[in-house]
C-alpha cells in the first residue's frame, strides 16, 4: 500500500514538471519579420535581442533559405572576429531550431562568405528565471565599417552688436586759422605830397635893351603911350598857375 501511494506521488511530481516546463518555455523567431540574413544595418541583431529575456530550454527558430545562409554556434572570440574556423556547433538547413539548455552567453553567426562582417551576428545571455537578464556586451565587427561622413559643425550664431548710443563719431579737429597769419598789407593811399614842386616859374623874358627907339616925334606933339609890355603878361599868368597848382596840391 505504502508503495503505491509513493509511486502516485512521484508520477504527480514528474507530470508538475513536465507541465511547469512546457509553460515556460517559449519560442522565439530571431529577427521576427526580418528573420534570419543580410541585415540592413549591423546592430540590427543586437537591438532586437536588447528587449527580451531568454530563459533555459527557450527556442531559438532561424529563418533562412538552405544554401544562402546557415547558423553557427560560436565562442565569444569567434564571435568578435567573425571567425567560422571552429563552430561549436552548425545548423546548415533552414529553418533551424535551437534550443537554450544552458545558461549564460550564447552567440551565433553565419558562417556563409562575410555574412557575419554585415551583420549576420547574434548574441543573447541566457538565465533560469524569467526576470529581464542583461545581454552580453558585443564587440563591434572586426571588419573595418567606413567611416560615417561627418557633417560639420553649423557657425555659431552671430550676434549683431547694436550701434552703441554713446558710440561719439571720430573727432574731427578743424584747424582754426592761424592767429600768425599775417593780414594783407594795408592799402596806405599816398597823400598828395605836399612837398610837389611847383612847376617851374615861367620866367619873364625881359626888354630887349636892343630895342629900335621909336621915332622921334616932332616937337610940341605929345609921344603917344607905350604898349603894354609881353613880359608883364607872362608874368602875371605864370604866378596865377602857381597858386593854382599849390591849391589843387592842397585839396587832394
């Protein structure tokens, strides 16, 4: 009786098991709709991985044409150098289905041509729970990517300084004229010299001493009277020019 009761228990024991082991194992489909090839970007694999959590005994499907790609189970080292000389393990027909029966870093490649440099590169970390567990850190390929064109740097921002308010404009140094400059001569009008010389007095030319006598007049009629003499003329007239020209000296 004790005996069968204790074989009861362990088949209820396996059979919880055996229950709790299909419920919590789940199927992933690497990529999702990408599946498994050529990415268009490298990171296009690690960032679908980045928001799961992988348990023990979860289900890895890949997605591939047989003959164009195929899934490799690789060291950390091989993984980082997309070395496929030494798999630990190699799946060739598509779809593969992998199972996760042990904890801890797993990682795939491709091992077809350079599959692996362009992307084709998985990496996950395993554990026993269904906590979120961190995925192991990837090494970037080991294939020199080119460098991505760097755009340059936008100028910065140039600040228009307003005209300041005080800003005074450049001194202009107007030269004052010249207290030293010597004003034009004056005009000094001449005077009328006082001093003019008075034309030279005509002088009277006297009677001649040659004179022919006149005639003796008979006696008893009366001689008539001399005529005025030239000379007394002259005279009178070069004085009267004289006094003029001393008057008109004067006024001017």
């Amino acid at each position: 009786m004790a005996r069968g009761l204790n074989m009861v228990i362990l088949v209820v024991l396996a059979v919880t098991a055996l229950i709790q082991s299909s419920v919590a194992q789940t199927t992933f489909q690497v990529g999702d709709a990408l599946g498994w090839k050529i990415p268009p970007n490298t990171a296009a694999y690690s960032t679908w991985a980045s928001n799961k959590t992988f348990t023990l005994n979860d289900i890895l499907v890949f997605n591939f044409t047989t003959g164009q790609h195929d899934v490799a189970r690789v060291s950390k080292a091989d993984y980082d150098s997309c070395n496929i000389a030494n798999p630990i393990s190699i799946q060739n027909n598509g779809p593969a289905t992998l199972t996760l029966n042990g904890t801890g870093a797993h990682y795939y490649i491709c091992t077809i041509s350079s599959h692996c440099s362009l992307g084709m590169k998985l990496a996950i970390n395993v554990t026993t729970t269904t906590s979120p567990a961190p995925q192991p850190s990837t090494s970037p390929t080991a294939t020199p990517t080119p460098a991505p064109t760097v755009a340059p740097a936008p100028a910065p921002p140039t600040t228009a300084t307003p005209p300041s308010s005080t800003t005074s404009p450049p001194p202009t140094t107007a030269t004052p004229p010249s207290s030293t400059t010597s004003p034009p001569p004056p005009t000094t009008a001449t005077p009328p010299s006082s001093t003019t010389s008075p034309p030279p007095p005509t002088t009277a030319t006297p009677p001649s001493s040659t004179t022919t006598p006149s005639p003796p007049t008979p006696t008893g009629v009366s001689a008539p009277p001399p005529p005025p003499s030239s000379a007394t003329s002259l005279g009178v007239t070069g004085l009267c020019a004289t006094f003029l020209s001393i008057i008109i000296a004067l006024l001017y």
